[in-house]
C-alpha cells in the first residue's frame, strides 16, 4: 500500500470540498474524511513492525530535496490519531452553522493533510513545508469563523501566528545549518552527524523554540487559552486534538537523535519546566469560568506532562507519551464537543449560567461523566495507560518528578468533577436542555469507544509504536 496515497486523497477531498457548493461541502468533507480514516487504519494492518512504509523521489535538485516520506510505528500512531479524528471533527460540526461552508470544510481537509504530511516527511525542508502549511488553514478557520467580537478575535489570533512563525523561523535556522553540515536534507543523515557540544546546544535550542509554542510549553502558552476559546470549536478541536501533537511528535523524531547530548545535559531544567506546566495549568483551570478556557489549561497540563515523558529518554517514558498523546486528542475533542453540545442549547460557555441538564438528559450526562472520568485517567480508560506509564518513567529518573506530575491527576479530578457538578447538578430552570441530534450521539459515543476498548487492550498500539521507539532512544543513546 502507498503512503502518498494517502496524502493526495485527502488532498483530492479538500480540493472536491471546496467547489461542491453550500449543500454537498459538508457531505463532501465527511465522505473523504472518511475514505482516509478507512485507508489509515488498511496501512496499519498491514504493516510490519520491523519495517516501514517508504516513498522517495527527487524533488527540487538544487539544493537536493526529496519528497521522501516514511511511515513507522510513530509515524502510523500518529496517522491514525489524524485521520481517526478528522471525521470526528466533521460529523460533531453537523450541528453548527458556518457562512460559506465549502471554504471552511475545505479548508479543514487541508489542514489534516498537512498535518499528515508533518507526521511523514523525513526530508527536513519537506517537514519544514508541511509544518508551515498546516498553520494557514486554521489562523483563517479562527478568524473568519471564530467567536467573539472582531477585534478581539483578530489580536488573539494575530499573537498565534506571530508566536508560531517566530519559533518556525529558528526552526527553519536549525535546517538550514544542518544542511550546511550533512550536505543533505535526508533525516537518516542528520541521525548521523557528530556536532560538537555548541552545535547541538544550537539546533536544539531553535528547535525548542519552534515545538514549545506549539505545544505549548510555559512561558510559551500565552497565546493558547485566547484561541481555544475564540476559534469555533471545530478549528478548537484541530488545534487541542491533532494539531499540538505535531509539537510533541517533532521532540521525538527530530530534536532528541540530531541532539542527543544537549536533551541529556539539560534534561533536569527540561522536565522542571514540563512539570511546571502541569502545576500552573492545573492551578489555573481550577480559577476558571468559561468552559472552553477551563478546557485549555486543561490540556496546557496534560501536554505538559506528555512532554516529561518526552524528556525522560527512557522507553517507557516515550512510548508512554505517544499513547497519552493519541488518549489526549479523543478526550479533548470529546470534551470541547461536549462544550458545543452545551452552547447550541444555552448559548453559553459560562459555567455559572449552567445547571441542571442531567434531569433533562441522563444518557448525555452519563457520556459526558465517562469522558471526564477518561480525562483524569480513570483505570479502565486509555489516559490511564500513558499517564500511568509516563508517570513510572518519570519515577525511574527521578521519584519526585511523578509525584508532582500525578498533580494533573489529583487537581484534574478536582476541577473536572467540580465543572461537571455546575454544569450537569442542580435545578433544571436554567437551561432548556433539547435531545442530542444524531451526529451529535455518534461522535461522542465514537471517543468513548476508542477510549474504553484501548484503555482495556492497549496492546496494538503498544507493539505498533514500541519498535520505533527503541530504534530512536539507540540513536540518542549512541
């Protein structure tokens, strides 16, 4: 089977999206989400651990670039989380309005594509190209399609794309110096280079840069809370459920073995400032408000102790963090779903605006307690898998790094259980609480499905990504 495939299908779609018009775009956009999400999971059946999915050819001859593409267990991982998640995303905004839909549906299916390309490419400037690219459609997804006022809209989202191209234009530093040094753009090649101490301290350094904004990492996170809540909520469910991940995936792939010594060196200083997120989110989400805010700072703690795991070096904390970061993107979207399930009936995020739904709707409550309980890594869930495993990883470098990671645990369970009590408990006066549609019933009960059946055999993806893994902590260990 064809990795690039891959890519021109969802491609194709986008382009087919944008000219089927106001009535077929949305139809459009679900049929080849879908084809993609059916063709992923073929490539994952069908793979073989020991070896991977490859396609290479010559692109741009000087410089030497290759459209050269590679799928192993990481990268497949990664797929699946995408391609899974796009017609989530697709089917949940059924129940929302968007003025000029082929555009926005369009550019939805272009932003998975490139952040399926982002997860493939091992040519450095074709990275470069797709990580580039996958930031256009959603500043203009926020923009146009955002909430709140223009004004306030157009400075949140201004501040998001300043922040990611300055980190890119390190990155993209870092590339270009590479090159000048391995004569190549080639990712195996790069593996194989012998930098001195400053070189690595350098491209580790740009590269940091570029991966902390996007995940984002604290100091770096100031611009994350704003475009959650602003975006609509399907361009928050790109960002929140596949778009960070890129950020965090790159730190394997391509920070950690081009600078092995760097990460080893300043891995202290790097798992503080990750544990530091995990603290400061968690504190912050308790002062919050606004649903979509509260879910934010949320995430800003769980991603915060995905990148711990990064930073431990140790296969389990890696392996680890990539199970977290696929558990992380289904909750998240189930949970911002959840937040416009709420606002299309109350018209509002405020929680103290909510109450009383579960007398109104018991099944949905009850969908929306199980993604809560996933959400703080309830044994029996998938986040309890990564989180689990990150944190015994954490406790093999150093025991007093899982403990104050297993805060997101602690403090999570606290302000999750406490929104749920606002928004669900209580008398039912305050909102009109109407049936779930269809597509609304589906997509949630997707997430959980997902979330429920790995959390129980996460099995398949243990061995999919384990290889892959140690393939990369021996080139960091070499």
């Amino acid at each position: 089977m064809h990795i690039l495939f891959l890519l021109i299908l969802v491609g194709t779609g986008s382009v087919v999206t944008f000219f089927a018009g106001k009535k077929m775009a949305y139809q459009s956009a679900l049929f080849f989400s879908i084809a993609a999400a059916i063709y992923t999971l073929a490539l994952v059946f069908n793979a073989d651990p020991s070896s991977s999915y490859t396609f290479y050819q010559p692109w741009i001859s000087n410089p030497a670039v290759h459209f050269a593409l590679q799928a192993d267990g990481l990268s497949l991982s990664m797929l699946v989380l995408t391609a899974c998640l796009l017609p989530i995303i697709i089917l949940s905004s059924r129940g929302s309005s968007y003025d000029k839909p082929a555009v926005f549906y369009s550019l939805v299916l272009f932003m998975g594509m490139a952040m399926m390309g982002t997860f493939l490419a091992t040519d450095g400037l074709l990275y470069y190209v797709f990580w580039e690219l996958a930031l256009i459609p959603i500043y203009f997804i926020a923009l146009l399609w955002g909430d709140g006022a223009w004004e306030e809209r157009k400075k949140a989202v201004f501040t998001f794309f300043v922040y990611t191209i300055a980190g890119s234009l390190f990155m993209l530093a870092a590339i270009a110096f590479l090159y000048t040094k391995a004569h190549s753009f080639a990712i195996e090649d790069w593996y194989q280079l012998h930098l001195t101490t400053t070189e690595q301290y350098a491209v580790f350094a740009a590269f940091f840069l570029a991966y902390a904004i996007k995940i984002p990492l604290i100091p770096f996170h100031s611009w994350q809370a704003n475009v959650y809540r602003l975006a609509p909520t399907t361009g928050t469910m790109l960002l929140s459920g596949i778009m960070l991940k890129m950020g965090l995936y790159s730190v394997i792939r391509w920070q950690l073995p081009i600078a092995p010594d760097t990460a080893i060196c300043y891995q202290t200083i790097l798992i503080d400032l990750s544990i530091a997120g995990v603290v400061y989110g968690s504190i912050t989400a308790l002062r919050q408000g606004h649903l979509k805010t509260l879910l934010a700072y949320s995430s800003l703690a769980h991603v915060g102790l995905i990148a711990a795991g990064c930073y431990t070096l140790t296969v389990d904390g890696l392996v680890g963090a990539v199970e977290q970061m696929i558990a992380h993107g289904f909750v998240i979207v189930g949970l911002f779903l959840v937040a416009e399930i709420i606002f299309r009936r109350a018209h509002t995020f405020q929680i103290d605006l909510l109450g009383g739904i579960r007398q109104q709707n018991r099944v949905f409550a009850s969908l929306f307690l199980i993604l809560v309980l996933a959400s703080v890594a309830m044994p029996g869930t998938y986040n309890f898998v990564g989180e689990f495993t990150v944190l015994y990883s954490l406790s093999q470098v150093q025991w007093y790094w899982a403990l104050i990671g297993g805060t997101t645990i602690v403090l999570g369970a606290y302000y999750m259980l406490r929104m749920f009590q606002h928004v669900m408990l209580g008398p039912s006066e305050k909102v009109s609480f109407t049936s779930l549609k269809s597509s609304e019933t589906v997509s949630l009960v997707l997430v959980l499905t997902f979330l429920l059946f790995f959390g129980l055999y996460p099995k398949p993806f243990t061995d999919l990504i384990t290889p892959s893994i140690e393939k990369i902590i021996l080139i960091i260990n070499r």
